[in-house]
C-alpha cells in the first residue's frame, strides 16, 4: 500500500533584521539568471517633480518570481472579489515600474 506524501511542518521564524514597510513604488531589473525588485516610496513633492525614496531590494531566481507572480494574481482575485474592482490610473500601467 503506497503512502501519500506528507507536507512538512513549516514553521515561520522572523530574523533579527527583519522589518515591515510600505511600497508604492516598485521597479524590476531582469537578467538571465534573476529579477530584481527594487521597493520605494514615491514622494511628489510639485507637479513635476517625483523622488522615490528606494529602501530595499530584493533578488528572485525566474522560478520563485513566477510563483510569486502566481500568488499575487490569486490574492488580487481574492481581494477583488471581496472588496470590488481595482482600478488603476493610466500611468500606472505602462514600463517596468510600478508606482
């Protein structure tokens, strides 16, 4: 008789350094071998004039940056579903970053 696969325990464990913060800007570097995630808060401080405060960044290998990718869209479904449509402004839909 065959056996089902267990699931380990997983056990969540925060280092040390570890912190929260907010991003309402985040830019993408890709390469062959990762993508890069580079967080930020936008600050405007006059109609044209926008600096972004750049506070972490993060390497993903292509693989782990699919599923995420997979999570995300699961969890804006959910959201959605819950709470309504997210609309987004025009300029937020175009490049790269996403501010």
């Amino acid at each position: 008789m065959m056996h089902a696969m267990q699931q380990p325990k997983i056990t969540l464990v925060n280092s040390p350094e570890y912190r929260e913060h907010y991003s309402n800007s985040v830019q993408i570097r890709t390469s062959l071998w990762d993508l890069f995630l580079l967080f930020g808060t936008v600050n405007q401080t006059a109609p044209d004039s926008v600096t972004i405060h750049n506070f972490e960044g993060i390497y993903l290998s292509p693989q782990q940056a699919k599923m995420l990718s997979n999570v995300l869209l699961q969890n804006v479904q959910q959201y959605e579903a819950t709470f309504g449509e997210i609309k987004l402004e025009p300029q937020q839909t175009t490049g790269t970053a996403v501010q």
